[in-house]
C-alpha cells in the first residue's frame, strides 16, 4: 500500500494547529468504505491500534483495503466536525445499525460551535456576520500563552469552589439549589474549556474571544433570571473575575457586530422582510415572557 505524502502537523496564522484529517478504509476489490475515522500524521495507515471488528473485517478481504483521505489540512476540532459528517455519509455506525465498522457516531460534542437565533434557526460561529464583524485585541501569541494560563490560575479555585457548593446542595432537599448550582458551573466549565483548547491551538484566539464573549452572555442571563443567594458570592467573584480579565481584550464593537448578525439573519430567515422579522420577534418575546418566574429581578451588583 503506497503511503501518499502527508503534511505535518504546524500552526496557521491564527495560530490554529493544522494538517489533522479525515480518511476512510475501503475494500480494495468493490471500493466499498467500511471505516470512516480521523488523524493525523501516519494514522490512517496504522493498521496496530484499531478494534478486534477492524481487525476482524480486514482480515476477511481477500484483496485487501485502500486509504482514502476524505478532508485534510484541518483542525482538531473541524476534524471531528468532519469526521462525525463523513460517518453519516457512508452508511452511519454499527451501534444504531448503520454499515461501518465504526461503533460510534464519531466527531466532538460539541464539535462545532453555533450561534442560535431562535427556534429553529441555527448557523456556524465562523461564517456568521457576527464572526467576520466581530473584533478583539490581538496580542502576541506569547502574551495570549502568558494571559490564558494566569486566567486559568484563576479559573481553577472557582470552579473547585462551585463543586464544594454543588456537594453541598446534592441532596433531595435541595433540588433546585443544585440544579442552579450545576447550570453555573456548566458556564465556567465552558470557558475553561475554551482556555484549554486556544492554549493546545485548537481554536484561534478570535473563536476563543467569542466563546468566552457568549458565556458572559450566558453568566448575565442567569443573573438576571435569579441567582440563588447561596450562590451570589461566588458568582460576583467568578463574574468579576472573567469580565476583569476579558476587558484586557474586548474592542467595543459587539453592537456593530450583532447588528450585523440581525441583518444576516433577516435577510436568510425573513427575505430581508424587517416586518415579518418584527412580528417573529414579538410572538417570541411574548412566549418567553410568560415563561420567566415573576420574581426574576436581578440582584444589585450580581450580591
């Protein structure tokens, strides 16, 4: 089997490391793909580290298999995206029926990041109007690296203090003590997460300012719907502390750059229709409005 030149691992200017891909297995003598999977380097043709069910079918065939590289010069995080695609593409996983050896659907949750602007209506972060409008300050890939891990310094003992609240509120009495306590910590894991993946060049620092962007979006909402007093002291450290940090990088522009999404998204939901666009918006509010707790009057200074 000849081994095709594969590109090494390096980082773009965005500072993204690049040259994952998505390859596929098929049979030599039909062309059938039987495996769909993602790597990088030689891992497509490794033929040591796989299943017994690989192992098994390959040594069914006759004529032998073929590499078949599907997407390459990828991401991470584009590569499981691509992969979980291609899975469904070629006949789905073994798990759910489907005629690949793979077991599992493939891919990262989440493998992709979407901006939701209602029911129904969903696109990708990076070929949004927000995305492209969108600005932030750009600092040295050496300041990003020396910033992120003093935010993660700081990060780590909040969040190690919301899991002592969460073991405090985790009994049936408190219900919905714990339940609040869990969605806040999902926030905080969720810039964390962010953190990680810009730091092991998963992500470009611009995909990384938006994410950290929405969840202090996200820690807002909460605030406003009611944070439990149990949780205000923590929640005005964790809040102060992100939005401190993120001011180091924030441009201004996030009304140009939402105005902009508004447009987009009138013109692709509505036909550029502002009136109909107007009538969604009024139903929506009103539908969300009756679901709020009459009693959700954020508290002064996030205490």
């Amino acid at each position: 089997m000849t081994k095709p030149q594969i590109p090494e691992l390096y980082v773009d200017a965005e500072g993204v490391e690049r040259g994952h891909y998505v390859y596929a297995h098929a049979e030599k003598s039909s062309g059938r793909i039987f495996y769909v999977g993602k790597g990088q380097k030689s891992r497509a043709w490794d033929s040591g580290r796989r299943s017994q069910a690989w192992k098994d079918y390959v040594a069914s065939l006759t004529e032998g298999h073929v590499v078949l590289l599907l997407k390459t010069d990828l991401s991470e995080i584009e590569a499981f995206e691509e992969e979980r695609l291609a899975i469904a593409a070629h006949g789905g996983h073994a798990a759910e029926g489907g005629t690949l050896i793979n077991w599992v659907p493939g891919g990262e949750a989440p493998a992709s990041i979407e901006l939701s602007l209602g029911p129904g209506w969903t696109f990708p972060e990076t070929e949004s109007e927000y995305h492209r409008v969108r600005k932030f300050a750009s600092p040295s890939r050496e300041e990003q690296s020396s910033f992120l891990k003093s935010f993660w310094a700081t990060a780590v003992p909040l969040r190690d203090e919301i899991n002592a609240l969460i073991d405090e509120t985790d009994s049936g009495e408190r219900v919905e003590d714990w339940s609040a306590a869990l969605s806040f910590r999902g926030i905080v894991d969720n810039v964390c997460d962010a953190v990680s993946d810009r730091l092991s060049k998963r992500i470009s620092w611009k995909t990384f300012c938006e994410q950290v962007d929405f969840e202090l979006d996200q820690l807002e909402l909460f605030r406003r719907h009611g944070c439990p007093a149990f949780l205000r002291s923590t929640f005005a450290k964790t809040d102060n502390a992100i939005r401190l940090w993120f001011a180091r990088v924030v441009s201004g522009n996030k009304k140009d750059a939402e105005l902009a999404e508004i447009r987009e998204w009138i013109a692709k939901k509505h036909g550029g229709d502002l009136e109909a666009a107007l009538k969604w918006l009024r139903e929506s509010t009103a539908s969300l409005n009756k679901e709020l707790p009459k009693d959700s009057a954020p508290p002064e200074n996030g205490t």
